[in-house]
C-alpha cells in the first residue's frame, strides 16, 4: 500500500518561508508526474508546483520565483521551498503522484497540510 505523508505546514508572517515535504512510502517502482496542489476555502483545487517524469518542472503563475519544487530520490520525497510568502497563500496543501507500482500506475493524494500567512 504506497502513502503520501506531508509534513512542514503551519502559521508564518508574510515574507517568511517554509518547506513543506512529503514522503512515499510502500512498493514503488517508479514515479511518473509529481506535484503540489492546494485549496483555499471556498476555492477550488489548483496547481502549484509540478515536476515530470522527465524533469519538467511547471510552476502556477503566482508562485513564480517564490516557491521551488523539488525531489531526494534516494528518500523518495518531494519538496516544495516556499519563500516571500504572501497571505494569499494560506490554503491546504497536497502533495500528488502518480506511481508505477506492481498493480500498474495509480495516483495518489496526501492527506494536506494547512499553511496560514498573517499579514
């Protein structure tokens, strides 16, 4: 059974920085695309940060230059650097992956961790 466990949300003023990490655990064969969402109440879901199989990586709009996604492979876990961080970016955030395991390639969500940004 693979899981996605983040860690590193909480409360930071605006213009302060956190790192936010999520780990995959269980048998994994390889990962395809992998990436951060995140929720805002009364907003829909949307795309943070991703990265491909290939090493593409795609940033939303606003996070451009503040934020840097990244990956230990040999932790099997994700990164995503969140810098200058502005109150617009207090949401719920999660982690996805899509994962080639012995069943074939499912995706898969982790259970989100809250970032609050005071002003």
């Amino acid at each position: 059974q693979v899981q996605l466990v983040e860690s590193g949300g909480g409360l930071v003023q605006a213009g302060g920085s956190l790192r936010l990490s999520c780990a995959a655990s269980g048998i994994i064969f390889s990962f395809n695309n992998e990436g951060w969402f995140r929720q805002a109440p009364g907003k829909q879901r949307e795309l943070v940060a991703r990265v491909t199989y290939g090493g593409r990586i795609n940033y939303a709009d606003s996070v451009k230059g503040r934020f840097t996604i990244s990956r230990d492979n040999a932790e099997n876990t994700l990164y995503l650097q969140m810098n200058s961080l502005k109150p617009e970016d207090t949401a719920v955030y999660y982690c996805n992956a899509v994962i080639i395991t012995s069943t074939g390639e499912h995706a898969y969500w982790g259970q989100g961790t809250q970032v609050t940004v005071s002003s």
